[in-house]
C-alpha cells in the first residue's frame, strides 16, 4: 500500500488555515492595509496551492496506474462537488439573498450559477476528471522539464484570450471570461502539472527553487506595490507566475516542517492537510451564517484574530469528534519518515 506523502499534507495543511484566514478577513471586512497585502499573498497561494497538491496526489492515486480506478476517481470527484453544492448554495441563500428553492438549487446543480467561495471546491472536480480523461497527454507534458515548460507557456497562452468575452458558466470554468470569479482550470493547469511533474520524481525538486519562489514572490509584491495590473479574476500570467513562485516557498516549507514528523506542530498541519475538505467547507459555512446572523461588518485586527482562533479552535475540537487523530497521523510514524 503507497504511503502518504507528509510534506504534501503538511503543505495543504498550511494552505488551509491561511485560506480560512483570507476567507474571515474577506468575508467579515477589515480595512487593515497590512491584512490586506497579507490576504494578496494568501489569495496569491491558495487555490494555486491546492491545485499543486491535487496534482501530486493525483499520480500516485490515479494517473499512475495502468488503468485509470473510475470508482475512486468519480467518489473523489462527487465529494468536491457535492462540497460545492452545500457551500454555493449557503452562500447564495445567506449571503446572496438567493431565496431558497428549486430553482435556485438546480441553477447551482446545474452549473448555470457559480456561487462565490464555493467555485474553487467545482474546479477539483472538473481538473480530476479531465486529467483522468487525458492520462496520456498529462503523462507526456510531465515526462520531461522541456515538455512541462511548453505545456505551461500554452496555459499561459490561454490567459491571453480577450478577458472582456463572457462565457457560459461551464466553459468559464476552464478558460475565465468577463465577468466571473471563476478558477479556470487550464489556466491554473500549470500549477497541477507541476505537482504531478514532482510527484513522479520528487527528488526533481531542489532547494534552490525554493529562493527562486521567494524572489519571484517579492517581485510580484514590488509590481503590486507599482501599480503594475496583475487580473486575478480571470487570472493573468503575471498571477499564474506569481502563483507558481509562492507555491514553491510553501512546498518548500512544507518540507522542512515535516522533517520533525513528532513536532506538535507538524503533527497539527499534517491533521489539517489530511481533512482539508473538511476544514474548508464547515469555515465557509460557519462564516457564512456569522455574516448573516450577527452583521459582523469591519472587525478590526484584534477582533478579527480572536474570530478566527475561535473558529479554528471549534475546527479542530470537531476534527476531534469525527477524525481518529491516531489514524490520521499513522504516516508521522519514524519508521515511516517524510518520504513515499
């Protein structure tokens, strides 16, 4: 049986928690300009984050194989999706003014609505299965450092198409558009294949791209801090670059952390990274009713710490309830190691 890979769940675990950080400060509003750039750079790594990691799991998981596992690769993708039904449709009934009905509901299950906060949870879904879909092409674009490279400036060519163009819903989800606040998945491709490119030879990676990260990180928060339009929504190739860059410090920290498999704190962000899904969803949900039910409206720093530290705390105690912590971590054990 494969092991799981610790650095990997160490990385999504502090994905995680700095997601759910964004989304408190987003959500209920703070006007600090230092949170604001931190939410930048947080916002800058975290779905790009996630999409690294997805790819990493999914060679070992599904691309691998010799052939394709469907049940897995459908339960896998039926449980992103069925988190982004429960999170858009909170989202649209307490924080959209949506009523609640049946039409609304099969807008969403429909894909002719994409409600905020949720449409990063559809683009697991969708990546999965096309990845699974084109096993053979992703193999080929990862086989080698020169075809990763064309791949990626292909993707990027993408984020070129003229942005004023609206799309239906669904084809927004994989190339952007006008208008929406959509993930597109071949744009955020690169990020993916990356993962799945590290996760066929993870000695590939080297320490030295973990400084090239920091200095492209910098160099994206100099372009900020200029002025220089970097579109998030849909995303240029200076955000996928950007993305790229900050997504190697934190798998880099990832790394280093999971070196002490028996630290506390390697043990609480390998929890997290382990139940990812999890985390994201109920924080989505929890803040969505706090907006709604109590208007809490510009928190300032103090008050916004003390809401996510309650709400991480009330996390984990969940986590707690329905996770064996034991089981959870059985890949921290010595014997075991950092390593697949």
């Amino acid at each position: 049986m494969k092991r799981r890979n610790v650095s990997i769940d160490v990385t999504k675990g502090l994905l995680a928690v700095g997601m759910v950080f964004a989304h408190v400060v987003q959500l209920l509003g703070n006007d600090s300009p230092f949170l604001k750039r931190l939410v930048l750079l947080l916002n800058l790594v975290s779905f790009s984050g996630f999409f690294f990691c997805f790819g990493f799991a999914a060679w070992g998981a599904y691309l691998s194989k010799p052939q394709i596992p469907w049940a897995n690769v459908v339960r896998t993708a039926f449980k992103c999706y069925f988190a982004f039904l429960l999170s858009g449709i909170a989202y649209a009934v307490l924080i959209g003014g949506q009523a609640f009905s049946i039409s609304e509901v099969s807008r969403i299950t429909l894909l002719r609505e994409i409600p905020g906060y949720s449409e990063f949870l559809l683009s697991f879904s969708l990546i999965l299965l096309l990845s699974c879909l084109a096993t053979p092409l992703i193999r080929r674009a990862t086989d080698s450092l020169k075809n990763l490279g064309m791949t990626i400036l292909l993707c990027l060519a993408v984020t070129l198409l003229p942005s004023r163009f609206t799309y239906d819903p669904l084809l927004g989800l994989l190339i952007g558009g006008s208008g929406t606040l959509y993930f597109p998945v071949i744009s955020y491709l690169p990020l993916f294949l990356i993962g799945v490119f590290l996760a066929r030879s993870e000695d590939k990676f080297k320490s030295s791209w973990v400084f090239i990260g920091a200095g492209g990180t910098l160099l994206f928060l100099v372009l900020t801090a200029l002025k220089v339009p970097i579109s998030r929504f849909p995303p240029s190739p200076l955000w996928i670059l950007g993305s790229i860059a900050l997504v190697f410090v934190y798998y880099g920290a990832g790394r280093a952390i999971a070196r002490f498999p028996q630290n506390p704190v390697t043990r609480y962000f390998n929890l997290v990274g382990n139940n990812v899904l999890f985390y994201l969803l109920l924080s989505n949900l929890t803040l969505f009713v706090l907006k709604t039910r109590y208007g809490l409206a510009s928190p300032d720093l103090k008050q916004t710490l003390i809401i996510y530290g309650i709400l991480m705390v009330g996390l984990s105690f969940l986590q707690s309830i329905v996770v064996d912590s034991s089981k959870a971590n059985k890949s921290l054990n010595a014997e075991v190691g950092v390593r697949e």
